[in-house]
C-alpha cells in the first residue's frame, strides 16, 4: 500500500448509523489520493467498533478506532486522540454524521497550501431529507442532487464573508469548523492541537481557530467548491439555546491565551512553558510555598528580558512593578500588604492574591481576567493559559 498522503480522522459517538453512511461515503471517493481513516470514538457503548470493523472488511480500506471511557462530551480529546493515530502529513477532520460528496478528498488535496488551513461548512439536512439517505444512495452520489436551495444560499454568503476577511487579513476570521477542516500536520502540531479543557458542547472550533491564527496559518474557505451533508440527529444534551450560555463560554473568553496549548496534543506542566519571572528571589520568600517553590525554579532557569517573546509572564509586585514583555499571559502576584496600582492590575491575565484582601477591593479588571485567592494559590499554575 502507498504511503498516505491524507488523513481522515472522522469523529463519532454512539450514531452507529450515520458513521456507516459517512465510511461509504468515503469509500466512494472519485481519484482520491492515498488516504488512511480514523475513527475517533468519544467512548461509545454500542455497535459504533462493530460498524468500523465492518467497514473495515467490506472495504480493505485502511481504518484505526480509537476510543476511551465516555466522560462527557469531549470532541476535543477525540479529535486529539485520533490525529496521534495518523501518519499524514495532510490531515482532514470531519463529524461522523456528515456525509462527504464524491470528489469531497480531491477538492482538499487540489486545494492545500502551504500555511494555510480550508475550512468548509455542511449542508443541514431535515429528519425526512435524513431518512432518504440510505446506503445505496451514498454509494451512487445521488444524494448531491438533493440540495436545499436556502443551504446553498446560506453557503455562499458565508463564503464571501469569509473571502472579505482573508482579503483584510482579519486577526480573528473566518472562523474555523472542525466538522470540515483540512489542515498540515505540522500546523496542527504547532499549536498543539485542540484544546481539551473544553468539555460539552462549544468553543472548541472558535478556540482552535484562534490561535492557528495567532500561529500565522491563514484560514481559507472551501464553501464555494465543496461541503458536506449533515445528517439530521437529536440534539446534544449539552448544547445550549444560545452559545452565550455555553458550559465552555468562560473558558473560551479568559485573558491569556496561549497559542500553544496545555491540554492539548501534550500535556504541558508549567515547568514546560516558556516562562519569563520579573522578580527577586527575596521578594519570593514572603510567598505561600506552593508559590515560592515554583517560582525559585523558574527564576533560577529564566531570563528577566528575553528578546524572544515569552509565553508567560510572572510579575511578583514588589522593587519591579511594571511587565516588561510582550507575554501571551501576563501573571501578576501581589504579596501580602501590596497595593499595585489600578493601571498595572488591568494590564494582568492572572491576579493571585496572597494575602486575604477580599477580590471587591481590586481595581477593575480586563476582560477574562481571572482573580486566584489566597486559600487556591496552588490552582494559579492549572489556570494560566
């Protein structure tokens, strides 16, 4: 078998019957380059392995499953744990309940460009349009012609909204879906993957998306030469009426992101994050242990101004009372009696205050801003980025 050039990594839970049209829909891709298929399985309970090893037999097309106890809805970790299982060095997410047209692969692979990911969209089918979707209508690409017009229509505004922000060379946009993402390996690696502190519905893609971003991948839409066909299914538990109301909304929104996350593709300690410390080890002897510890070691393998730009700064307020890079997350440490003034406390991601002054009594704080207090010092290295 040749070398696969892409990697599709499909993610699923417990829609056994979708996953089987989405597999055949793969199968019957027109000129597909070689490709290898991962089935990322959120911890199904029912016939979801028997259905990939079906596939597996009936097709001899190369296929891995990979799964893990169901805590929740965790797509992030999915996506993840299914990308560690490729060999690619092109890689292509998608949902398992979103059947791909025939020449679906063909478009991505014609499409790739260095630095750049290709987004695209799905066409959202209703429960009876679903119903049609039998196996011998994926496998004879029929189901193209069954169209919505109001989909097709809704694709191609978000198309050219997506062209006019890649034309302004917008920081933030198009946003990215991960149910419909094409991207390189090293690109993925880069930023290191999906972020798996987002568990139930949300963010993850928006997430992501940022911080390819901030990493100088450009997004690039795919909504005008192709898509796939979202089968309709039940809603997720999870889901809210309005994203605002997301369980992942507050995480999503903090101050100092991290290009690179730490609960990512790597699990990231703070020790391994490149971590600028402006402070002297005196004034860290005043600390809570769980503080002064860390911080001593930091300090002893850190430099004050490095001309690279951190990921972290850790400001202890004290002789030095200003930040002095241009860091992803600033951390500002306020010891016990300190009083920084308002204009340096809105300029922090992180406030740990180590003495008992109640959180009211700090100035007014940056959006996403997150405030450690004393009793959870130790918690502040779980919560930067």
């Amino acid at each position: 078998m040749n070398k696969p050039e892409l990697a599709v990594v499909v993610t699923t839970f417990e829609r056994p019957r979708h996953l089987r049209r989405v597999l055949l829909s793969l199968a019957a891709q027109r000129e597909p380059p070689p490709f290898e298929i991962v089935v990322a399985d959120d911890g199904s309970q029912d016939e979801t392995p028997q259905v990939v090893e079906r596939f597996r037999q009936e097709t001899g097309l190369a296929v891995k499953f990979v799964t893990h106890p169901h805590e929740g809805f965790c797509p992030a970790r999915a996506r993840n744990e299914g990308f560690a299982a490729t060999a690619a060095p092109y890689v292509l997410f998608l949902d398992g309940d979103c059947v791909v047209p025939p020449d679906h692969l063909a478009v991505h692979m014609r499409a790739r460009h260095p630095g750049r990911a290709m987004t695209t969209d799905c066409l959202r089918l209703d429960q009876q349009m679903t119903q049609a979707f039998t196996e011998e209508a994926v496998q004879s690409g029929v189901f193209t012609r069954w169209v919505p017009r109001r989909e097709i229509s809704r694709l191609r505004r978000a198309h050219l909204k997506a062209v006019f922000y890649h034309f302004l060379r917008h920081p933030t946009k198009p946003r990215v879906l991960s149910g419909n993402l094409a991207l390189w390996r090293e690109d993925f690696e880069r930023i290191n993957g999906f972020d798996e502190n987002h568990r139930g519905w949300g963010c993850e893609d928006d997430d992501l998306g940022l911080r390819l971003h901030r990493a100088g991948v450009r997004v690039v839409s795919l909504r005008n030469r192709t898509w796939t066909f979202h089968l309709w299914h039940p809603r997720v538990a999870t889901a809210p009426d309005k994203i605002r109301h997301g369980v992942n909304i507050e995480y999503f929104h903090r101050a100092g992101r991290l290009t690179r996350c730490r609960n990512g593709l790597v699990k990231r300690d703070v020790l391994d994050l490149d971590v600028v410390v402006t402070g002297q080890p005196g004034e860290c002897e005043r600390l809570p242990g769980a503080l002064k510890d860390v911080l001593l070691r930091l300090i002893g393998r850190a430099q004050v101004c490095s001309d690279k730009r951190p990921e972290v700064e850790i400001l202890v307020y004290g002789s030095h009372k200003k930040f002095h890079t241009t860091a992803e997350c600033r951390v500002l440490i306020v010891p016990p009696a300190a009083n920084p003034p308002a204009s340096l406390v809105q300029r922090a991601d992180v406030i740990c205050l180590t003495d008992h002054l109640p959180a009211p009594a700090m100035p007014s704080l940056k959006r996403g801003a997150r405030i450690v207090n004393p009793q959870d010092a130790a918690t502040l290295w779980q919560i930067i980025g």
